[in-house]
C-alpha cells in the first residue's frame, strides 16, 4: 500500500513541483493551500507523512501542527517544516512542538524525497 | 474757613485712610497691593512736610539750596540695585526688623549696639516728628484763619493733639497685627503709597494754579522777580564755599535715603521682592523730579505777591487763600497732611520696634518673658509696641509745644538728618569691609553724636530757645579755636554742613583707626563674613560657626516658651526636613541654633534672641582663626558639592540621553531585523520554487512536453516576480533614504492620469472592470517627476482592480480643486479595507492581518513607495476609513 503525503503550502507553484515528484516516487498526494484546508483533509484522511509550510493564510503552520500534535488520532503521523524561516529560535520552537524535522526553502527535491523516505521506513 | 468744617475734613479723611488701609490688609496676597509701584510709592514717604512746606520757603529765602534734598536720593536710587539689593536680602535672611537690628547684627548680634542706634534714631527722629505735628497746626490755623494756641492754653483744645492721637491709634492698630516685626504690613504701606499719590497731585495743583492761573506761565515769573534785589544769589553758587555746603547736603540727603529709620522701613522690611527695585530707581527719581518741578516758581509767586512779610513755607496756601479759592487751599492742606501722617505713622512704626526688640525687651523683659506663656508673650510685646507707639507720637508732641514753635521746619529737619547720619560708617563701611568691628561701631556712632550735639545741637537749642549766643560767637570760656560753628577755624561752612563734617570726620576716623587697631571677637566676624559676602550661598544656616554644648530638648523647650508649642513644633520640623536630620537628634548643632535665633528675632529682635538661646546652650569660645577656616572649609565643601551636584546631574543627563538612543537604536534595530526577515522570506518564496521546479525539470526528462511548458512558464513567472520584487526593495531604500533624484517639470495632471488608466486598460478589461475619470474642463497644472506619479497612479488602480469583483468591478476617478492643492480620489468598489489594516497600509511589507484574505499578490512594496513618492512631492497619501463598500485613496499634490 502506498503511503500518504499531505503538503500544505500557500505557493502553488512549489507545490506543483512537490506534487509531480511524490507522484512519481509512489506517494499518495494530497494538497493543502493552507492550515483550514489541512484539518479538513486530515478529518477524512490520515496520511503517514506531512509537509507543512509555516506562513500561511488563516490558519498558519503553527496551529496546524497544534491539531495534529493534540489528536490521538494522528500519534503516528510524522510533521517536517518546510519554510523559509530559518532562524534558530523558529527551529527550537517547531522541535519543541514535536516537529520531526526541519527543512528550510529553498530546498532540494532529491534530499527532501530522501528525508521522507527516511522517516517513514 | 470754619475751623469745625476743616475738622469734618479732617475726620473724614481719616475714616478714608483706615478703610483703604483695612482693605489693604484683607487683599494682602494680591497683586493691588504688592507691585512694584506701590513699592515705589510707598519710599516716597520720604517727602514730608518738610518737602510739601520747607521746599518752597527754603527756595524763597535762599534759592536752589532746596534741590540738595532730593539730589541726594536721586543720586543714590541707581545704587540701590548695589546697596539696597543687598541690605535686603540680608535683612530677610536673617528676619530683620530695623535699622537697629541691621547694625547691631552685622556686629555680632551686640545688644549695646541695638540700643545704642535705637536711641539715636528716637533723638533723631523725635523732633522731626513734632516738625510734621506742628505743620498740621500751623497749616489749620492759616486755613482756619484762628491764632495759634497750642502754647498758650490746654492741649485738650488743639486739634493737633487729637490728629496726634488719632495717628498713633492707627499705628497701633495696623502696625501691631502680628508679633513678627520683620514681617511686612500692608495696610499701612498701601495707605502711604495713596498718600504719596495725593500730595503729588496736590502739589502739582497748587504750582500749576500759582504758574498758570497766578501769573502767565515760568517765563512771567522768572521776569519778574529778576526785576528784585539780590536775585543773582537765589539761582547760582556765588563761590567755592558755596559749593562745598551744596556738596555735603547733597551726600547729607544720599545718606537720609539709606537710613532714616522710616526709609529702611519702607525699603528693606517691607520689600516684597527684590525686582521692584527695579521700577523703583526710575520711578522713585521720577516722582521727585514731579514733586520739585513747581517749586521755585511757588516761591518766586510767592515773593511777589505776598511779599517778605509772611512765613515762605506756607505760601502753598496763603497764595490760593489770598485769592479767596479755600477750595484749592483746602486740597493743599489735605496733601500737606497726607505728607504728615505718611511720615508719622512710618516713623512711629519703625521707632516702636526698635525700641521693643532693641531696647526694652533686651534691657527689661527677658527675665520676665522666660517665665510666662507664650500667649502672654504675645500680647506683653505687642504691648509694649502700642506703649512705645503713643509714647512717641505724645512725647513728639510735648517737644513741639515746647520747643517748636519757633523753629522752622527745614533747620529741624536738616538736624534730624545729620544726627541720623552718624550711623552711616558703620552702617555702609560695615556692609562692604569685613574687619569693621563692634567696639569700633559703637565708639565712632557715639563721638559722631557728640561731636553733633556740640557743633549743631547744643548751639541751636541755646541760640534759638534761650537766646543765647555769647557762647557761639566766643567760644566755650573764650576758647575762640572751638566755636561750635567754626570748629578749628573753618568758618566757611553753613552750621548743619559744618556739623556734618566735623561729625563725620571724627565719626569715620574712629571707626577706621579702631577696627584696624582692634581685633573683634569671634562672633562679630562671624556675622561680619555673613554679611559682607551675603551674596554668597554657601553663607547662610552653614555659615553661623559655634561649638560647644547644647540639646535640641532645651532649645525646643525655650522655643516653646516664647513661639508655643504649635509654631515651634511646626518650624523645626520643617528645620530637620531641609536639612535632612533625623528627628532624634539630640545634640544641636551650629545651623539650629543659628535657626532657633531667628526664629526669635523677629518678636524680640536679634540681641534678645540671642541672649535667651545662650542661656541654655553651653557655648565655648571660638579663636578668630577658627571662625576663617570653618568659613573657609564651608565655601570649599559647598563649592566642591556644587561642582559634584552639577557633574551628577550632567551624568544623569548623559546616562539618560544614551539610554534613549540605545532604545532608539535598539528599535531601529529591531525593525531593521523585521525588514530583512521579511526581505529574505519574500525572495526565498520565488527562489524555491524556482529551485524545485527547475529539481524536477532536469531530474524527469521523460516528462510529457505539455508539463515540462508548464513548469517552464512557472519558472519565468516566479523569476519575473523575483526581479520585480528586487527592483522594488532598491526603489523604496532609495526612495527612504533620500538618494532619488526626481525630475520635477510642471505636467497637465489629467494627461498623466489618462496615460496611467490607459496602461492600466488591458488588465482591466480582461476583469471587466470599469473605469470612470470625472472630466474637469480646467487644465490642472502641477509639478511633478510624471513617470514617479504614474508609478503611484498605477499601483493604486492595479490594487483596486485586483480588488474588485469580475466583471461588476468599478473604479472612478474624482478631482477636487483647492486653491493651491488638488485632491485625486481613487475609489472602487471591491471588498474595501479592513479597519484595522488602515493605518498600516502604507508600511512597507504590510500584510493584512486579516487571514481571510489571500495572501496579497504583489511585493507589499507598491504603497510604501507611492506615499515616499507622493510625501517628495509636498502632497499627501490616505484612505478614508468612512468608506461603507470598497477603498477610497485619496492623493493631495499642490497645484496652481
């Protein structure tokens, strides 16, 4: 059974890129133009893997990390920050929350295909 | 005139003075009646009745003599801002009620010295008192037309004696509110100060009236006593003995000014800043200018018409009586007595304290007072004041009866002033050189009296009262060399200026050989120091030296005896609050006790206040050179603490400035860090996903040709985003930091706003969006950088057009003339701008709080740059917050 992606970030045009790639390397994708749209597919599906960008519109990276972190329904979940935040105090702050890992824009599509193969296998 | 009638006059005015006087007392705080014209009026106490009446009869029998009397003061007033300045503050320093007061401290706090000028103040004074009493009566028996009886029946039938009584009641009543002598009285100052007024105008009435209305003016006058003998005498100095008398009345008067008991009263103790000296040196000049104007031409008129028969110092009123006008004359009389009671009540005031605090109390009723309660102390001194006050006023009477009748009003007058100036060495000399000493103060005041008596005094009580001359002519047994009137042969000089040389001579000598030969005591150079450099600040409390051995408890004790419990309780509490002692304390120390006598001296002067804290204090003597270093020490810890203070407080100032430019950086830090926060976020969006898309591009060739389009027109979408946004940050850093060079021409601004939708158009026409431009016939011309105001324009019409729904759009564009400005409103119709998003839409990088929105497309930079443009344009860039439906931008720019 393939495994599940949900990316979540404001910009469609990375997103598009992310799309193709875990397309092609077997994911079941699932998009998110921001944090609300997230919780609605997280409440329909539960994917093995997310990745969230931390800016966003109306419900932002943060807060969604809180909903998975706070339901016992998502325990197995693993979170990796996609953002261009990469000031110390930001990376402390997501690992504090529970984040799996931290990845900061812009990133390489190989390594970041790597990461998530990782942490889920 | 009915002398019953001048007697209503007289009680009526009276009534008049006390309300003035009472009103005074209840607005005592306001402005009314503590300004400095009031101050200035009230030194005009200094014209008498001897300046209403003496002047025109001094001018008629000897000519311009009369003006020495007032060159004097005139002379002295720009020194006041020197000598009277400082007096003043020394005298508040240390709640100095009297001249007495003021020399016996200055000589360490001498009780002898208190009472030795009291009482050459009272034989100074005293007769010139009855000088003023006996002008009343002259002047009501020659507007009453009745013969003087004083002399020759009861005194209970002349109305003198009640005018005198009258006085003296008001004196008491006014000037005996409080026990605190050196504090000031209103009442009575502001009654002086009208009265001052009155007589002025009287006078000038009468020389007015004579010059006028008598004869055709100055020049009618001066031709025709020129016409009479010995003219010639009465205008000029005939020789150089002549000019000498002239120049020692002169500095006779300049004395007079500083020291007549009723001039330091009105001049120091009731002082109530030092700022109205100010107005006082001109105006005080001034009014004695005014008072003089008349005067030789009343005397002249006078000469001519009434002739040398009758009495010169009343041609005041014999002219205006002569001419049946009992109108003028009664006017005249008024301000002859407004002179009379003005110089009697401040006289008598100043003479009554001097004689409690310096003389009875001191001498008589310390030993008393220790033993009652402080109420009783109270009203025992401001008893002994009242007795001091009728004493005066009734012995000045007896004196006139007695003596006066057959002397004139000047040559008493002028007596009065030489006895008073025996005090001015040490009262001057002592004021400006430190080493002038105690012994040498009371000696050279007591030959200087002597030396008066025997060449003035003495003299003219035989000649004019007994009618003996043999002695003036000959000499004492014969003794030719000490004729009274010319001592050691000088037989140049006129009597009154004969015995002020002589007087002053041996007065000034003495005090000079002594103090150089003397060293004073310790105390004496202590108060000496004080005042000599009483400018200085770090002599004051600190500056009183003494050792020995003595208990807050006994002082508080002694304070409470003679202040009560209350005041006392209250003054030292305030005391240990200034100086930061705790209350505890028990030892007292140098400063207390130089308090505690102040706080006495104002009920009980200086000598009795020192007399009773030395009585419960152990005090061991201090050697002189002590006294200098402890000064000394004092001025160098007081200047170095200056210099600490003032370092400190340059410090605390620095410590604060750096503190603010710190936050200030600290901010402009922070913001800085925000901005490029953001920068970096803003180019690291198009760069990853250009780095991604161009990842996947190259790692999938087997990409269908379509998506590999796709990606590819992504690629150059987030790379034309990213140039953009780059051009965008250097524009608005050059725009913020001011390095834009604009290329201001004057334009047709509806041509720029036509060019700026029509680059607009197509994006608006692929939204269906409208676009209204209100037409304005006026051409409106403005100066302006055109590609900067299409850069502005554009930015606001492509937001609003992003803004706005498809196809319903609307965008109208409005202008609105000003007389130098024009308005251009933007407005559309789209989802508006949220409240709380007003305010900051023109930061740079702003993004709207509001989540509900998407996320702005575009730089955030657009705004930010139009306002820098706009704001370089003297104009202004806003958006109505009113606006229900859609944003309205509103562009102010001058215009012609």
């Amino acid at each position: 059974m393939s495994k599940k992606i949900l990316i979540v970030d404001d910009e469609p045009n990375i997103v598009m890129s992310l799309e193709y790639t875990f397309k092609k390397h077997k994911y079941d994708v699932f998009i998110a133009r921001d944090g609300s749209e997230a919780i609605a597919i997280l409440k329909a599906e539960v994917p093995d893997i997310i990745l969230l960008d931390i800016m966003m519109p109306k419900v932002d990276g943060y807060q969604t990390l809180q909903f998975v972190k706070a339901n016992e329904a998502y325990k197995e979940v693993k979170v990796i920050f996609l953002t261009a935040k990469n000031k110390n105090s930001d990376i402390e702050k997501g690992l504090a929350m529970g984040v799996n890992a931290y990845v900061t824009k812009p990133f390489s599509v190989k390594k970041l295909v790597k990461k998530v193969d990782a942490l889920i296998n | 005139m009915n002398s019953y009638s001048v007697i209503s006059i007289i009680i009526l005015y009276l009534l008049v003075l006390f309300g003035i006087a009472y009103w005074a007392e209840r607005k005592a705080k306001k402005r009314w009646v503590n300004n400095a014209y009031v101050y200035t009026l009230s030194l005009a106490v200094y014209c008498s009745a001897w300046t209403y009446y003496g002047s025109v009869g001094i001018a008629a029998r000897s000519g311009v003599s009369f003006l020495t009397t007032y060159l004097g003061p005139i002379i002295a007033a720009p020194l006041w801002i020197v000598v009277l300045k400082k007096v003043i503050r020394i005298s508040k320093q240390h709640k100095i009620s009297s001249i007495a007061d003021f020399i016996s401290l200055r000589y360490g706090n001498n009780r002898f010295l208190g009472g030795l000028v009291t009482v050459v103040c009272v034989i100074g004074i005293l007769p010139y008192i009855s000088l003023q009493l006996k002008a009343v009566s002259e002047t009501f028996s020659i507007l009453t037309s009745t013969p003087l009886t004083a002399s020759t029946s009861s005194v209970f039938t002349d109305t003198t004696f009640y005018v005198a009584i009258l006085l003296a009641t008001f004196v008491a009543f006014f000037g005996t509110r409080t026990v605190d002598a050196a504090r000031r009285r209103q009442g009575i100052i502001f009654s002086v100060a009208v009265e001052s007024i009155l007589k002025l105008v009287f006078f000038l009435a009468i020389g007015i009236y004579v010059t006028f209305y008598l004869f055709d003016g100055t020049s009618d006058i001066f031709n025709k006593i020129s016409k009479t003998d010995n003219f010639e005498s009465l205008i000029s100095l005939t020789s150089i003995e002549a000019g000498i008398n002239w120049y020692f009345m002169i500095a006779l008067s300049f004395f007079a000014i500083f020291l007549l008991p009723r001039q330091f009263q009105v001049s120091v103790i009731e002082n109530v800043t030092e700022k109205h000296l100010k107005k006082a040196i001109w105006l005080f000049p001034l009014y004695l200018l005014l008072f003089n104007i008349f005067v030789i031409f009343i005397a002249w008129g006078g000469r001519l018409s009434l002739g040398n028969t009758v009495n010169p110092d009343y041609f005041t009123l014999l002219l205006p009586l002569k001419e049946q006008n009992t109108v003028l004359a009664t006017l005249v009389f008024l301000g002859g007595f407004s002179a009379v009671i003005s110089m009697v009540v401040v006289s008598t005031l100043a003479l009554s304290t001097m004689l409690s605090n310096n003389l009875i109390i001191p001498y008589g009723f310390l030993d008393k007072f220790s033993r009652s309660h402080p109420e009783r102390i109270d009203y025992y001194i401001k008893n002994i004041r009242r007795i001091a006050i009728f004493s005066l006023i009734v012995g000045a009477y007896l004196f006139y009866i007695n003596f006066n009748i057959q002397l004139s009003l000047f040559s008493i007058g002028l007596i009065s002033f030489v006895v008073i100036a025996q005090l001015a060495p040490s009262f001057f000399i002592g004021l400006f050189w430190n080493r002038g000493s105690a012994r040498a103060a009371k000696l050279s005041i007591i030959s200087g009296s002597l030396i008066t008596t025997y060449t003035l005094i003495l003299p003219f009580v035989l000649d004019s009262i007994f009618d003996n001359a043999t002695y003036i002519e000959n000499g004492p047994f014969g003794f030719g060399l000490l004729r009274p009137y010319q001592l050691f042969g000088i037989d140049f000089l006129t009597p009154v200026t004969h015995a002020f040389f002589w007087s002053m001579f041996f007065n000034i000598l003495v005090y000079l050989a002594i103090s150089l030969a003397s060293v004073g005591n310790y105390r004496e150079r202590n108060y000496a120091e004080m005042f000599v450099h009483s400018n200085a600040h770090y002599l004051q409390e600190n500056a009183f030296v003494w050792k020995g051995e003595a208990y807050v408890q006994d002082i508080r004790n002694m304070l409470y005896t003679f202040l009560g419990r209350r005041k006392t309780d209250h003054a030292l509490h305030q005391f240990f609050n200034k100086y930061d002692i705790p209350l505890t304390t028990e030892r007292a120390d140098a400063r207390l006790i130089n308090f505690s006598e102040k706080l006495l001296t104002g009920s009980l002067g200086g000598a009795s206040s020192r007399i009773l804290i030395a009585s419960v204090i152990q005090e061991q003597p201090v050697s002189l050179v002590e006294v200098l270093e402890i000064l000394e020490e004092n001025k160098k810890a007081i200047s170095s603490n200056k210099t600490l203070t003032q370092k400190s407080k340059e410090l605390t100032k620095l410590t604060e400035e750096l503190k603010k430019a710190n936050h200030q950086l600290q901010l402009q830090d922070k913001l800085k860090d925000e901005f490029l926060d953001t920068v970096a976020h803003e180019l690291k969006t198009p760069i990853t996903a250009i780095r991604a898309t161009s990842e996947v591009l190259k790692d999938n060739e087997d990409m269908p040709d379509s998506l590999q389009q796709e990606f590819l027109s992504n690629i150059l979408h987030d790379s034309k985003r990213l140039s953009k946004l780059i051009n965008n940050i250097l524009d608005l850093e050059k725009l913020a930091s001011g390095r834009e060079i604009f290329d201001k021409k004057e334009h047709n601004l509806q041509k720029t706003i036509d060019r700026a939708v029509k680059g607009i158009l197509p994006i608006a026409k692929e939204k269906q969006v409208r676009i209204k431009v209100s037409k304005e016939i006026n051409i409106i011309k403005s100066r302006y950088d055109e590609d900067r105001m299409l850069q502005v324009f554009t930015n606001i019409l492509s937001n609003a057009i992003k803004f706005v729904e498809k196809e319903k759009g609307e965008i109208s564009i409005r202008y609105k003339r000003g007389t130098n400005a024009v308005l251009i409103q933007i407005e559309d119709n789209g989802k508006g701008i949220p409240k709380e998003d007003v305010p900051h839409i023109f930061d740079k990088f702003y993004q709207s709080k509001n989540q509900n929105l998407q996320k702005p497309v575009g730089s955030g930079f657009g705004l930010a740059i139009s306002k820098h443009i706009v704001e370089n344009h003297k104009g202004k860039i806003w958006v109505d917050e009113e606006v229900i439906t859609g944003a309205r931008f509103n562009i102010k720019l001058p215009c012609k």
